[in-house]
C-alpha cells in the first residue's frame, strides 16, 4: 500500500538541508516556519495495471494528508524575487559554478497532437525558465548554463521511448515532462533504468503513485482530484451521476477515484461498472456511442431523482468537445439542460470553446457549462508578475501547464546545483528535500513521499462563460476546493 506522508499540525522547520558528495559540507537553502491547519484528508483508490507478458500490478492508493489552509503557504517568498540570496547559498559550495559547463535539461512536451495547446506553452515556459535561470546565475558569478531541449512527442509514447533514449545517449539526466499519465507510464522503466529523473507538471494518475522511482509529479495524484470532484458535485445538491470517460491509464483512476468519493457522500453512481468510455485515441463515430450512451444512463437517472439531482461527470480531452456537441446534434435536449462537469482535461481548454474554430462544439459546451477542476495555483504577486511577463514574452495566456512547466524546470535546475553534479541517481536521491524548501510561481513545491506534490493550493473550478474575446469564449474561476474538503463557490453552476 503507498500512502501519503502526513503533515504534522504542530510546528513545521522547513530546513532543506543540502550534503556535498565526499565533501561533508551541509548548507541550508531555505529556513523558515510555519504552523499547519489540523485538516485531514483521506481518499483510496484502486488501479490495476496490466504490463507486457503475464504480469499484473495491482496498486492500492491511500492519500491522507494534513494540510495547511491555502493562506498558510509554506516556502520562500519565491524563487525569483529571492534568488540572489537563495542561489548564493547554493553557488557557493557548488562545484558547478566554477566551471562553464552547460547542462541541458530535456523538455517531453506535445506541440501537434491532444496536448498541443498546453505543450506549446510548457515550451515556451521552459525555455523562459532556462533564461531566466541563466540571468540570475551569471548575476551572482555563476558560470554554469542550462538550455531546455524541447522535444515534441505528440502524445506517442513509442515516440517519447525514442526520445529517451536519444537523451541517455546524450548524457541528459532531468526531463520535464511528459504531460499526460499514458506516456508516463511506459516510459518510466526507462527513466528507471537509465536513471534519467522525469518530472512531470501534469501525470496525475493514480497508478503512478509509487514511492521511489524516477518520476516526480508537481500536480497531485488523482486521489485529491476525485474527491475534490466528489465534493463540488454534492455540494449543489446533485445525488447521482452518469460517468463518461477516455478509456485509459488517466481516466479509468480518476473516474473510479471520483466514482468512490461520491458514493462514499452517499451519492448513487449510475452506471458504476459500466462506465461510458471511448479509446485513446478514439475510434471514428466514438462521439454517437457516447452520446447515445449518455442520454440512455441520464434518463434513467433522471426517473429516479428528477433532473435537478442528476449530473453528467466526463472525463477527457478535447474530444469532449465533441461528445457535447453530438448530443445537441442528436436531438438530446433534456440531456443538454443539465451541467456537465469536468476535470483538468477540460479546464481551461480553449479548443473545446473556440466559436471560431468549431462553433456547434463551443455552443453547447456553453450551454452545458462544463465546470472542471484544475489544481490551483496559489495567487501571489509572484504569479501574478510571472503571468504577465510569460504572456508578452510568448504571446500565450499563462495556464497550469506552463506555470508547471516553470517551476518544475527551476526544481531540477536547483536540484542539480544543489547535488553539485549533473547526475539522475544524485538528483533522484535529493529532490524531494529539495522540493520541500521552494515556493515557485504556483506556489509551496513540496513532494510527498512517492515525489507526488501535497496539494495544499487545493483545486479551482473553472467553466466557460459567455465572454466570447477573439472567437473564444472565456473560461473563469468560479469555484475552489479546499484540502480540508469543503468547496467555496463564487458562482455556481446550478
């Protein structure tokens, strides 16, 4: 069984403390204290995975965590506005820095496939990460440079095995990605392997909670999403669910993960079992089976509870656009009067509400709404300055993909300088200390015990509004979820 390492609530002495290999120097990156909420939160979710041959694992997560309130975030200011002082600590027993050795950090993003609209971003965050980095090193007489090679793996994870070992032949030890739980899962072996540290902004599968291999994941596993996901539904008064979902390592955990939350509320579960699903990458005509399937369990539901109670949760992509769309399209109009929720698949995808581009799929997904949680970054002026500076120099609107991006390219940089040497296992055996003692631009890094982040940002929901700029129709913050497992709406849904 892997569990969450619990927070204590007393006192906390967040001192990451750094050991120079054969040297015996200890150094403190950041001191600082903090007193924690005494919120816990506990989720289980089980996953079984079946690999090459014979072979079945069977992965039983228990996330219990006790958190501070989103308020009380732990950390430095940021790692930014302190960098002088923060890097000094680190130039000056780092052997890096007196050489002019340039490390690249390889970059697994999607730029032509599912995830393009978020990988381009994580591209271009990357990169501002290695420039900026570079900046504020050679300020402080730094010699040593990174540089962020971006790879596009276009959600193939054939293609991302290739790139890997491309990168081990090349020397690279930390890589920034891959985004989606897929991918992760079979590379990883590889990663394990070769001893490459792969730290993901997005993977959030909760098969992929395992304590001591070589993937990190600053987004939290999907125990947090589920029962974030559990509690907005029950909080506006919906008793039962028709779920949907992408037929793959992602969506199968969060869908039983939410599935079980919400039955645990006292919630019913119609289709527990036999959940509405479609492959990855989904079959030509997938969108009317899954409408019609959609429309049979809600209707159903609906006898029993009446249409008020009852909510579709679909899990996916940008083909959850189009699912929507095949309702309004079949004719299904008491389905499209209820509120679809989503998940982070959805949130903030602007493909699914581009009137421009797709205006029958951006019409209905407005009608339904579509609110979907998405793990909060924390709203500090360090954001809210990084934001800016992001959008003029990329010319993107900053999303969590590219706030994660970010800081996890800052995670492995300092993680690097920290062990004094660009080396997977030594940054593999540190970064999660490491972790323990930054406040990037999304706010408080630490890692749990399985290198998975404490969800202490906790998640906001987001649902596409009327504001239609430039074709799109907008999405906005309606909604957060607290790790103390209440909900704070600021509009609802319903």
């Amino acid at each position: 069984m892997k569990t969450r390492r619990a927070i204590s609530s007393t006192a906390i002495g967040l001192l990451i403390v750094g050991l120079l290999v054969g040297a015996g120097i200890s150094y403190a990156l950041v001191a600082t204290t903090i007193t924690p909420s005494t919120s816990t939160v506990t989720s289980t979710a089980t996953t079984t995975v079946s690999g090459g041959g014979t072979q079945t694992v069977t992965s039983t997560v228990t996330a219990t965590s006790t958190a501070t309130s989103a308020q009380q975030q732990p950390g430095s200011p940021g790692v930014e506005e302190a960098s002088p002082e923060y890097l000094a600590n680190i130039a000056a027993i780092s052997p890096l820095c007196q050489s002019n050795t340039k490390i690249t950090i390889g970059v697994l993003s999607d730029l032509s496939d599912g995830l393009s609209y978020e990988g381009v971003r994580v591209a271009n965050s990357t990169r501002l990460a290695a420039s900026n980095i570079n900046a504020e090193l050679s300020a402080i007489g730094c010699k040593v440079t990174f540089a962020a090679d971006v790879e596009d793996y276009a959600l193939d994870s054939t293609k991302a095995t290739q790139i890997m070992n491309s990168w081990a032949s090349a020397g690279v030890q930390v890589v920034v990605g891959p985004l989606n739980s897929g991918t992760a899962r079979v590379i990883v072996s590889t990663a394990n392997s070769d001893h490459i540290v792969l730290i993901s902004p997005s993977s959030t599968a909760v098969g992929l909670h395992i304590v001591g291999d070589y993937l990190f994941r600053t987004a939290p596993a999907d125990t947090w999403q589920g029962q974030a996901d559990a509690r907005e539904l029950w909080s506006l008064g919906i008793k039962a669910i028709v779920v949907a979902q992408i037929h793959d390592f992602y969506g199968d955990g969060l869908a039983q993960a939410t599935a079980s939350d919400f039955a645990a509320l006292g919630g019913h579960v119609v289709n527990n079992g036999s959940f509405v699903q479609w492959n990855d990458p989904p079959a030509s005509g997938f969108q009317t089976t899954a409408a019609t399937q959609i429309n049979t369990d809600y209707a159903q539901a609906v006898s029993t509870y009446g249409a008020s109670k009852v909510a579709v949760y679909i899990i996916g992509f940008d083909e959850v656009g189009q699912v929507i769309a095949q309702a309004q399209t079949d004719g299904y109009s008491s389905l499209l009067t209820s509120v679809w929720f989503g998940s982070d698949g959805t949130a903030t995808d602007t493909d699914i509400s581009n009137h421009t581009a797709n205006a029958a799929e951006a019409t209905a997904a407005l009608g339904v709404k579509l609110p979907s949680t998405e793990y909060a970054a924390f709203n500090s002026p360090l954001l809210t300055a990084w934001s800016a500076r992001f959008q003029k120099s990329s010319g993107f609107v900053a999303d969590g993909y590219a706030i994660g991006g970010y800081d996890d390219f800052w995670l492995g940089a300092l993680t690097i300088l920290a062990v004094g040497q660009n080396n997977g296992q030594m940054v593999h055996d540190n970064i999660i200390r490491i972790s323990q003692g930054l406040f990037g631009v999304s706010g408080w890094m630490g890692l749990d015990a399985a290198g998975d982040r404490i969800p202490y940002n906790g998640y906001d929901v987001w649902q596409i509004t009327s504001t239609l700029t430039s074709g799109v129709y907008q999405w906005a913050i309606v909604g957060h979820w607290n790790v103390n497992d209440t909900i704070t709406w600021t509009k609802p849904p319903i």
